[in-house]
C-alpha cells in the first residue's frame, strides 16, 4: 500500500496518536492537506513550537512556546467534528509525564468523534507509556511522479525548453531517486546560477548522492570503471550476466521483462567474485553499493536490526543500482545464530525476508567463500536467481588472466613474456595469485634495478603455495555441489 492509502486507513479506523517519521515537513503537511481536500472530511489544525497554532484565523499564536498547552487546546475544543491536529517536532516533548497524561486523558474522546493527534518527527521518541496508543508511519521520498512533476514546473518556471527536459527526462529522475523535493529544487537552481548543462547536473547529482551515502557509514558507493574484458575466463557467468544487461531500462518493461533479483558468489578467495561485482556495474552501467556486512552488527540491543533497515532504505532510495554485500558467509553461519540473543537471526530475517518481496530494481550480488556454513534458508531458490560456482581457472582461463595483469602492468611490452609456460606452471593457482606472483616477481626486479622477465615470474611460481591446497576440503564440496545442479558452474 502507498502511504496516502496507510494514513487514510489509519484515519478512518480511529487511530488516536499516528507518529509520522519525515524530513520534508512541508511536504507531509502538503500531502495531508491534499489528501484532506479531496478525500477526507476532516479539519486540520497545525502546530510547531515558535508560532503556536497557526492555520486557523481563530487560533493564531496559540500555545506557542508551550507544548503542554498545544495538548490542553485539543482537550478544550470539545470536537465538534472529525479533526487532525498536526504537531511539529513534538517528538522533543512528548517524554513529559505531563504531556504523556493529557494525550491518555483525551484518547477516549479523539477516538469517539474519529480524530487524531499526528506527530511529524525526524527520529522516533515514542514513550513507553503511549507505545499502545501509537502508531508509526514513515512518509517516503518523492515517487518518481513527483520528481516528473517538480522537474517540469521547475523547468517551466526557468524557462527551460521543453525539447531539453524530455530528451533527459529519464535520466534526471533516476539521478534525483533518493533526494527529498527541497534538495532538487537546490541542485536546479545551481544548474541555472551556473549556466551549467543538464549532462553535467546528472554527473553533479550522482556526486552528491554519493556523499550522501557514504555520510551513512554502512554503505560504499564504488564509481565501477571495469567491465568484463577486466575479468579473466567465467564464460558462462558472464553469458548469463549479458543476457540481462538491458533488463534496467524502460523497453524490457514495456516488453514484460521481470528485473533480475541477484546472484550470490561462491569459491575459495581470489577467484574474481568482487572483481565481477565490480564489473557488472561498469557493464550494465549502474552505480554500486557495497555493503560491508560487520558494519551492521553493533553492541547496542535493536541497533543492528535498525542498521539493516536502514541499508534496505537507502539501497531502494538509490535504485536502480547494484547492492554488493561482501562476505556473507562472515556473519551469517549456522554457528552464529545460537551465540549473539538472536540478534544475528533477527537481522538475517529482515534480509531474507526483503530479498524476497523486494520490488525496487536492484541487483543484489552476494560473495562467499565459505558457502557450506551458511544456512540453507539463504541458498533456497527465490533469494536470488542463480548461485555461482567460481572454480580455479583452467589453462585456457589463467593465459586470459596472465594476459589481462600483464597488458595492465606493461602495455607497451607485455608480448614478450611467455604467457603459456606461465599458465602451465600455475595449475590450483587462483586469479588473484597469478596476479600476486607478477607483483612479487616486478619487486625482486626492481630491487636488482633491470625490467623483469617470464624468468622472474616463475622463480615466484616455484616458490608459492597455493591457496587451493590448503582450502581442499570446501572446493571439492563446492564442486560436487555444482555437479549435482545445486548451483551453476561460472565457467
């Protein structure tokens, strides 16, 4: 339900106290006036601390600077009718025993005569004492309508051709998802002081939504410069990934296409999974989010539950966009959920159960190196749409990754080295060791003062333990997993 349709529902059904979570104020009053004018048959009274009451000629100035009276005012009015009373901030007040009392007193006359108390607020104080009598809604951001509407009435007002608006338009209401109506009208208005164009607003308004990201400390915002020519081998993966490549944009909607849910990433570390979350981004052009799964976990008791939702807000506020949860296996094991009061199962439900039901576009991939430990309510088919296996590359897949570091490293002379011998030296080497072994090998070079060689590289070679052997157990449970169709091979 949207949230017009949830407050009306409350409205109706003789909800005494609605405690409405915002930051556009103005905004939410305009709504509920709306909402009141074209719908509902109610009066509205408007309150904040400095003026008082302030929409109603009769009651102008009343109980300002008093929030105890605000309370006695509703209680005095004897409700000739149905009526919202609108009170600002009044979440900073509310912890009065006084207050808290007066609210409980008239509860019982608000609900006989189908009128309530709304309280618009920027955090939640909800008292314990009023917890029954309270209910909580939270106003969302602009729907992409909204953003449409404010665009053109801005760009009317600008005198801004129509022409320019609609050749952007869907690229301007993808970058402002997110921005409350009071910040668009700020980042146009610089368009306009700074003659600037409309290409470089866009690029100023990712910039901006990615400060305001990061500023959250849970979410990452990584600019992806890779593609898949960055990624070594994983032939089948990446077939799967460019077949929805376009599954974002507005044609695959029209066509009835379902946007895809996710992939999670399985095998042992170095193998490329955070290098193809990185590379799905720059490829299909979306920004991505990586969440770093500790971050969500704190010491305080329901923190971590916020944290979650908070990550889940700002991830659908940002799309459509990549969410990259690293790790998974780190906090989410079997073992975790009996040692942690259930905080670990809880913050699993909320993910579980969005991964689920979400409905915004956004492309979750998941990483994991220790797949076996985590629980099977996570690797069940609707969480994501396939789960890949990253095995060791083959020869064929370590000359492609041998190639790929070294055009990196010398892109003028990397012919020269003996790519072959290389990737047949390197059987159970994973990409990031191949890698590893070029940078060793430059080092000892460097250190002597000459350029290295393919001799170099393969002194390191004979002296490197792979990872794989030491990781033998979970790769080949892995593989016979992949064997047995329970997940997909990536190449």
């Amino acid at each position: 339900m949207s949230f017009e349709n949830d407050l009306k529902l409350l409205l109706y059904t003789q909800n005494v106290l609605i405690y409405i979570l915002n930051s556009e104020e103005e905004r939410l009053e305009y709504n509920i006036n709306l909402m009141i004018r074209q719908n509902i048959k109610k009066t509205i009274y408007c309150w904040n601390f400095i003026d008082g009451y302030y929409n109603n000629p009769n009651y102008l100035n009343i109980a300002s600077r008093n929030p105890l009276e605000a309370i006695e005012f509703i209680e005095q009015l004897n409700f000739p009718q149905s009526t919202i009373f609108l009170l600002k901030d009044f979440n900073v007040f509310i912890n009065d025993i006084s207050i808290i009392r007066k609210i409980k007193n008239i509860s019982r006359s608000l609900k006989q005569v189908n009128s309530s108390i709304i309280i618009s607020a920027s955090e939640i104080h909800i008292p314990v004492l009023l917890k029954d009598f309270t209910t909580v809604l939270e106003f969302p951001l602009p729907s992409d309508s909204e953003i449409n509407m404010e665009l053109h009435r801005l760009f009317k007002v600008m005198n801004i051709s129509s022409s320019v608006y609609f050749e952007y338009f869907y690229d301007l209401i993808l970058a402002y998802r997110g921005f409350s109506i009071e910040k668009i009208r700020m980042s146009i208005i610089k368009l306009l002081s700074s003659n600037s164009s409309i290409s470089n607003l866009i690029k100023n308004t990712l910039y901006e939504k990615q400060k305001l990201i990061e500023q959250t400390d849970i979410l990452e915002f990584y600019a992806a410069d890779d593609n898949f020519e960055d990624v070594g081998g994983l032939i089948l993966l990446k077939d799967w990934l460019n077949k929805r490549s376009k599954a974002f944009c507005i044609q695959a909607k029209d066509y009835g296409l379902m946007v895809p849910r996710g992939i999670l990433l399985v095998g042992i570390q170095g193998t490329g999974k955070s290098l193809v979350a990185k590379a799905i981004s720059g490829q299909w052009k979306l920004p991505l989010l990586k969440l770093d799964i500790g971050k969500i976990f704190a010491g305080i008791v329901g923190k971590s539950e916020e944290r979650m939702r908070n990550m889940i807000k700002i991830a659908e506020q940002s799309s459509p966009c990549i969410l990259w949860i690293d790790e998974i296996d780190k906090c989410f094991t079997r073992l975790n959920n009996y040692n942690d009061s259930g905080t670990t199962s809880r913050v699993l439900g909320t993910l579980l159960t969005w991964l689920a039901e979400k409905n915004k576009p956004i492309f979750v991939i998941a990483t994991a190196n220790q797949v076996l430990s985590l629980p099977s309510e996570l690797l069940r088919k609707g969480r994501f749409d396939e789960i890949f296996f990253l095995d060791l590359p083959n020869l064929e897949e370590r000359e492609k990754i041998f190639k790929i570091h070294l055009m990196n490293f010398r892109p003028l002379s990397w012919v020269k080295y003996d790519i072959k011998s290389l990737s047949r030296l390197t059987d159970k080497f994973s990409g990031a060791e191949i890698e590893q072994a070029i940078i060793e090998a430059m080092y000892n070079a460097f250190y002597e003062k000459r350029e290295f060689s393919t001799q170099d590289i393969v002194n390191v070679i004979s002296d490197f333990v792979p990872l794989a052997f030491t990781d033998q157990v979970n790769v080949s449970a892995i593989q016979n997993w992949a064997i047995s169709g329970k997940i997909r091979m990536a190449s």
